[in-house]
C-alpha cells in the first residue's frame, strides 16, 4: 500500500523541544506535540528529538509503544475512533467497526486508506455510553451506529467539511430579555446533535432580532431524551423539549419568543405557511416534543433524587465563575481555608460518611488521614478524570458539567492533606 513520507522541518521539532523542555520527564508531551502536528511519530522528528534533548531513544520507543495514543506510521487527514467499550462492545461496535472498515477498503491489519484521506481505530470509551455504539470523526461524534449506516456516516461527514461554526450571535441585553434558552452541552447532547440545535437557535434569534439569551448548560440528567431543549420565558413556566430536530427549531422558539414590529411578526407567518406547504412534516406541531416534567415517566425519574454533586443540573453555564459564585460557590472552601484547621477538615469528612465513587467505596475520610499523615515535602492531589466502563462516565460528567466544584473540592483537599499543588488526569480519548 503506497504511503507518502511526511517531511518535517527541523526548526519546527527545534521550536517543541524549546517550549516543552528537553529533560527525559517532558517525552510524553514532546511526542503529543510531534503527533499533533504531523499526526505520527516521524522517525526523523524523533532522532531530532534525541541530538538536542536530554530525551533517550530507549525512552521514546518505551513510551511511544505503550500509550496506543502515539503511532509510528502517517496516519490519514481525518481520524475514524470507533468506541469498544463495555457499552459499545454489547451493542455490536466490533461488527461496526468491521463495517467501516469495509466500506474504506481497508483489509487485515490496515487503518489507513490509500489516499490517506481516513484512518481508523479502536478506542476504549468517547464517554458517550448512553448513545452506544459510538463513531467519532475528528470532532464530530454520531451515536446509535448500525452496520448499514456506516456509509451515510462519511457522507454526512463529508458534506460538514470546511462548513464554519463561527457564526456571529448578538447578546440580549440583561434588562429586556425576553427569556432564556437552555441548550446541553455535554458529551451525551453533543453526539446526539445538540451543536446543531445550537446553531439553529442562533440562527432564528438572529434572523428575528429576538432580545432572548442563548445559555450553554451542562449535563441536564436525562442523557435518554437528548438533545434537550429548555424555553424559559422571563414571565412564565418553563418548557422543556426533548430529542428535537434542528428543522423543528424555528417553529419550537417562534412559538414562544415574538419578533418586534408588525411587518416582521407578518413576515414571519407568511414564511411559516409556507414552510408548512412545502413540508407537511410540520403540520403536527411542535407539542410532539414537549416534555412535561410533571408526566409519570419523567417525575418517576426525576422527583425521588436529591442533587448534591449535580446541583443546578441544566440550569449553570459549566464555564462562569461568576454564575457559579453566584449559587454559592467556593463558599465551603472559604470556611475551610479561614476557619478549619487540616486536621478539623478530615474529621468532618469522616463523620459525614462520605465514599469513593469507585467500585470499592473507600471512606473518603479514612482516605485523606492517611495522605495526611504520610511523610514528604511536596505531596500532589491527582483528579482521576479516567474513562473507562458504563458506571465511571459520571466523572466525565462532573468534569464537564461542574468544573468549578471540582476544582472547589481538590483544593480543600489539598488543604486538608497538605499537597500544595494538584493534577488532573484526562485520557486522551
């Protein structure tokens, strides 16, 4: 199979070197930088990285072969990951897998086409497991994938090339805002489709100058009915709609935000009797999608749980420190860090009977005193952010959807154990 040889420019392996630094413990970054550019280890890029580096080719190949992030032959344009975790494993992501490579050409023991245009590979979790089986193309993620849609995946794939997300959206002003619009972000929203939702909305608010803000939430905790869509207008009850289409969007928003002016609220009508002509998918109306949180299914699910590590779910931007601060955040580490002693800290985590939210439910408490208590000069708290089997993706959540509390937590930790400084640990998936 014909592979072109990528050629590398020494200033540019020099210019890595020089940023990330040269001694033996930056190789994992120096190689993920490598990677990232050329998308493999060039063999030339590497024997750079020796004659200027402190770093060992032992070293590198030790690294390089175990972490199945890095790859020693070019890789295509466009990576295909194809989850084969437990979720997706049960939910036949070997026969998906083996249908795309199928419908790539590819044979035994190849992962790359001949025009180095798609590469695929098999990763452990995208932390999507309620959309099993997942396909991840670069950025784009599509859930529920069957054998015969692998096909229609790379043409949808192909028509999004190049098509730009930066598209302009005008900020209502806090003092005559309509309402607000509530769109997950999470990992689950994202895969189901919710970025196009998004720009739909954006697209309507602005096509309509409608003085409505547009709110990113995080994970709203019904990863089964995404993407979810939250209207809350400024005088009224909020609406929620589930598992909406992008074609829907218009007509969901219009139906509770009103353009100003006359002429465009008329314009608007003429447009939607059109739409309604050409389209007779609509005539339905958009009730189809509305979840009421008071119907049995969804109170049998909601009513009976007390959020604590996901207070606010649906409602706080994951990202703003001030809307965080404004529910209460940090205010426990104030109390820590100006009224407690470590040793205060311990104790009151231990008679809260808080657990470890792995398999094995280590009393947090018991936990923290014997960090405490080990000898060291420097100690580090490290944040386990690992993906891995249905059951540990609710860390992904946390991280995406409750950043700040997180951060909140290790720092009282840190305090409580005596580890000044703190490292999250994020798979590469």
């Amino acid at each position: 199979m014909y592979r072109k040889v990528v050629e590398i420019e020494v200033k540019d392996i020099d210019a890595i070197v020089q940023q990330l630094g040269g001694a033996q413990h930056a190789v994992i970054p120096v190689l993920q930088a490598i990677q990232e550019k050329y998308n493999y280890l060039p063999e030339d890029a590497l024997r750079r990285v020796c004659e200027i580096s402190d770093i060992t080719p032992a070293q590198i190949v030790g690294v390089a072969s175990f972490y199945s992030q890095f790859r020693f032959t070019p890789a295509g344009q466009h990576m295909i990951k194809v989850c084969v975790g437990t979720a997706c494993h049960v939910k036949g992501a070997g026969l998906v897998y083996d249908a795309m490579k199928r419908e790539l050409g590819l044979g035994e023991g190849e992962d790359t086409t001949d025009s180095r245009k798609y590469t695929i590979e098999k990763v452990n979790c995208l932390g999507c497991c309620t959309l099993a089986p997942v396909v991840q193309i670069d950025e784009v993620t599509y859930g529920h994938v069957s054998t015969s849609q692998v096909g229609t995946i790379l043409s949808d794939f192909e028509s999004q090339k190049g098509a730009s997300g930066k598209k302009k959206f005008k900020l209502a002003d806090g003092s005559e805002v309509k309402g607000e619009i509530r769109i997950g972000l999470g990992s689950c929203c994202v895969a189901s489709g919710s970025d196009e939702i998004r720009d739909a909305v954006k697209d309507t608010i602005d096509r309509n100058d409608l003085n409505v803000k547009l709110k990113h939430v995080g994970c709203v905790g019904m990863c089964h009915q995404v993407p979810l869509v939250e209207i809350v207008p400024a005088n009224g009850e909020p609406t929620l709609y589930s598992k909406v289409k992008a074609a829907d969007v218009d007509q969901i928003v219009q139906e509770h935000f009103q353009p100003e002016g006359l002429l465009k609220r008329l314009s608007n009508k003429l447009l939607n009797v059109a739409d309604t002509i050409r389209d007779d998918s609509r005539w339905m109306g958009v009730d189809r999608y509305s979840l009421d949180i008071r119907e049995k299914h969804v109170s049998l699910f909601l009513d009976k749980q007390i959020p604590m590590a996901t207070e606010f779910r649906g409602v706080i931007n994951p990202i703003d420190i001030q809307e965080y601060k404004s529910r209460n955040g940090f205010r426990g580490l104030a109390r820590v860090l100006k009224k407690m002693k470590p040793a205060e800290v311990i104790e009151e985590i231990t008679e809260s009977g808080i657990r470890g939210r792995g398999g094995g439910g280590f009393p947090s408490g018991k936990k923290w005193k014997m960090v405490a208590e080990q000898p060291g000069d420097v100690k580090y708290i490290i944040c386990n952010g690992d993906e891995g089997d249905p059951g540990a993706f609710m860390d992904r959540m946390l991280l995406e959807s409750y950043p700040y509390r997180i951060i909140e937590g290790m720092v009282a930790a840190g305090y409580a154990v005596g580890a000044p400084e703190g490292i999250f640990y994020i798979r590469a998936e």
